[in-house]
C-alpha cells in the first residue's frame, strides 16, 4: 500500500539496501513513520528489497506485549515482515535506560544477523537529537572536578550511522525531520500510534529535558541544539582525520600488545590533534570502551617532552624512551580465565572466535587467560630495536589458552606470534579497535580506520551510502 502524500520527508535515497533493512518499531509515532516512509520508498524504488520490521519487549510494562501485537497487526496489513523480541532476565535497579539501549541494539543485531541483513534503522528525530545534544551540554557545564572533561565531542549528537560491534550498521535517516511532521503524517494516513507513559517519565533524564524544550515556542532552542550539533559533529571529524594521519604517520606496532609511537609525536605542532590520537590510542591499547579524560591526557603529553616517564593511564603503560613512546596494556585488572566462547570480547582488546564445526570445543572448552609475567619472561624474544622487557611486558597481558591449569599456547592473529607454534585452528584471537569495537559512529570513521590498521584489524565495513560516506572521507588504508 503507498502511502497518499508528498514525496518522503526523509532522503532515503543515499541509503544502498541491496542487502536488505531490519526497521525498529516500537509502536510509537517516530518508529511508525519511519516503517510507513520506508516501504513506501521500497515499494517504489527497489521492492524485491528484504524488509523486516523488529519490536523490542523490554517486559519494563504489562501492556509492552499488546503493543507489540498492535505493530505486528499494521506489519500484517502492510505485507510487512514482522518479529518480536523480548529482552529477558535481571533488570538493573540503575543505570536502567542504559541497560535497556544496550539490550535494544544487542536483539535487533541479533535479528539483522538471523535474516541476513546488515542494515538496522531506527527512527530518532530532530527532536532526539535536539534533547541528546541538550542533556550532554548540561553535563559538560556541570559543576564536579571529578566529571570528565572531552572538548564537546558529544555536542555532536548521535551520528547519522553508527556501526554496532563491527558488522552491524545502524542508519537513523530522520534526524533531520521534526516529529510533529511524522504525527501530521500519520494522521493524514489515519495511522494510529502508541504513547508510551515512560517518555513522560520525569525521574529519566531525558523525559525531563523533553518537557522542558516544549514548554512554550521550542524552535529557537530546537534550531539552536541542531545548529550546536552539526558545528560540533564538523569539528569532531576534522579532529578526527588529523588524528588518523598523526597515526599513520608516527605509531607502529613492534609486537602483539605494544604499540611505539615516534618522539616526534611528543613535538608535534598540533598538540590538540596529539593529544586526541595519543586519547584513542591509549583507550585502544587499554581496551577501554571510553576515552581517558582530558585533563589527564593534557598533562601526560606535556610530560613527554621533559624527559623519560613511566605512567599509567586508562589501563595503559605509558614507557617513554629515547628511542620512542610505548604503549602497552597494565597487568592490573586484567580478565580472569573464562571459558572460549565464539564472538567473545575479551578485555575490550581481542574477538575470541571458534571455527570447531564438530562442537567438540563446546563439550570441553578450554579457557582463556592472560598469559602472565612468569611465562612470558621464559619467552625468547627476537630483536627488532625493540626492548625485550618491553615486548615481554605486552605479551604478559595477551590472551592465552589454558587447559588443566597449563598454557596451551598464545592466541594471536595470524599462525603464531614469535616463539609460538601454531594454535588451533578452531580458536583465534583478533585485535579488536576499542573504543569503537561496540559503537563506532561515523563521526570517527578515519581514527577508527587508521587504528585498525595500526593493530592489524578488520577494516571497518562499508558505510551503506551508496557509495557515499556519512559525512566524512575514508581514510585509505
């Protein structure tokens, strides 16, 4: 059925869906809107396209399964695929909206992976990103010596895509539409919608800072937010694709874990460029899913320029020698020993993953464990110009497998590190590019990609533009 009214609001034109899109309907108006414009834009364009539209039940309320009922009736009448996905089990008592953001894009991967599709959209408003973009300047001017300070990089809002744990991209193409535009919409389609009671709810931040910008004229404060938000987001991917070419230019990789960047690092002219790359390299080598702060990072920097230091910071060592800055990961804190599972995040550093078809690592899994100072000191390291204690020092806190209480051998990336037979094919260890192995929004797109190459990981997956980035030039690798 097409939808009887104007050409989309949104522009799904950019958007390439030769591999198909889950669309996330809760029931309410923004959610609904986008499944409408959506298939309408399909049904136009490309209709042999996969469409499948995915409810998330997160049992908070007793009427959540009768909503979710309601949108697989509008699937149904729509020709429309439609699935239902409850997230289950312990609620947490803080921290719920969190939790529950988490849990959201967790099932809807979930579903895109079961499908085959690799795109997810969702259908976030101007209005969204005018309260995101609101709720964090109100955090970056609060008082606190201890509240982290980050150079307004959340100004920017929520990206128009964010890849999620590095093979999902999630689109939001309305950000740029009011929801008083989708409701009209909908009640010129006479297409009901479902009002959720907890975006009332003003003991969540968010619902309080949606009653605030509504009461009264809300368009200066809605234009002021968005015009905040795209200044913001420019600045960030300029910062961003300096930082890449600071990485690519003056960091390597001597060994598994270690990462030495030049001294001219500690020279360089741009010290705030230096200082964002030296915040990504130090979250990625600590495997930290945030950025350290950045007062700390400021003062660290200018130390390196006084001689040679050894800190920590982020859960990272910071060596910084005549012959280079090296970075490797603290033995403090490091994962106690957990059984091998497939796709397993280990440290926020390494993708455990299993190709044991047979399921016989599934019946007695080994574990994985650091390796420890005591094993990796008996290691015979090769030269290089690199410093034995320090390669020891890095190998130390690299994933191992364990069995019985004896070392089986290092996971590494490729057959083998130095000194090491090859382990098993069934289990390997690949370097993940923390903190954007979870969510990678396409504001960072360039330090990603210059760190992934750094650390020998996967590139990052195509943004799905058509051909176009979103909002920012790739990196070449």
């Amino acid at each position: 059925m097409m939808l009887d009214t104007e050409p989309d609001l949104p522009d799904f034109s950019r958007i390439d869906f030769s591999n198909g899109a889950v669309a996330a309907v809760s029931g309410g108006s923004d959610s609904t809107a986008l499944l409408l414009l959506l298939k309408a834009h399909l049904d136009r364009n490309a209709p042999a396209t996969k469409l499948l539209a995915v409810t998330i039940d997160h049992q908070l309320r007793p009427q959540a399964a009768a909503e979710a009922q309601a949108v697989a009736r509008l699937c149904a009448a729509r020709g429309i695929a439609h699935r239902v996905l409850a997230w289950s089990g312990h609620k947490p008592s803080t921290g719920l909206p969190a939790a529950a953001r988490e849990a959201r894009y967790r099932l809807l991967a979930e579903a895109a992976e079961a499908a085959g599709i690799g795109l997810i959209l969702t259908g976030h408003t101007a209005d969204d990103q005018a309260e995101t973009v609101l709720m964090r300047q109100a955090r970056d001017d609060g008082p606190g010596e201890e509240r982290p300070r980050d150079e307004g990089r959340g100004l920017a809002g929520m990206a128009p895509a964010t890849l999620y744990d590095w093979r999902h991209w999630i689109v939001r193409p309305l950000l740029g539409v009011r929801r008083a535009e989708l409701r009209e919409l909908l009640q010129r389609e006479q297409v009901a919608w479902i009002e959720d009671p907890t975006n009332a709810d003003t003991a969540f931040e968010r619902p309080r800072v949606r009653a605030a910008l509504v009461e009264g004229d809300d368009a200066p404060r809605m234009a002021e937010a968005m015009a905040l938000a795209r200044k913001a987001a420019a600045e960030r991917e300029q910062l961003g694709n300096r930082a890449a070419m600071l990485i690519r230019s003056l960091a390597s990789r001597p060994a598994a874990g270690l990462v030495r960047l030049d001294r001219d690092f500690a020279t360089a002219a741009d010290s705030r460029t230096a200082i964002y790359a030296l915040r990504i390299l130090l979250a990625a080598t600590g495997g930290t899913a945030f950025l350290p702060d950045q007062a700390r990072s400021e003062a660290l920097f200018g130390r390196f320029r006084t001689g040679p230091l050894c800190a920590t910071l982020s859960r990272t060592v910071i060596d910084a020698r005549r012959t280079g800055i090296f970075l490797h990961r603290e033995l403090r804190d490091l994962p106690p020993a957990v059984a091998v599972s497939d796709n397993a995040l280990w440290d926020g550093r390494r993708r455990i993953t299993l190709g044991d078809s047979s399921g016989a690592l599934l019946i007695a899994p080994p574990l994985v464990a650091p390796l420890g100072a005591a094993l990796a000191a008996k290691r015979a390291i090769e030269g290089h110009g690199t410093p034995a204690s320090l390669v020891r020092a890095a190998l130390a806190a690299e994933p191992a497998l364990w069995r019985d209480g004896e070392c089986l051998g290092l996971l590494g990336e490729g057959p083998g590190l130095p000194g090491e037979g090859p382990m098993p094919a069934a289990v390997a260890a690949y370097p993940a590019v923390a903190p954007f192995a979870r969510f990678l929004p396409s504001f960072d797109l360039a330090p990603a990609d210059a760190v992934a190459a750094l650390l020998g990981a996967a590139p990052v997956p195509a943004v799905p533009f058509g051909g176009h980035s979103a909002g920012l030039p790739r990196a070449k690798a």
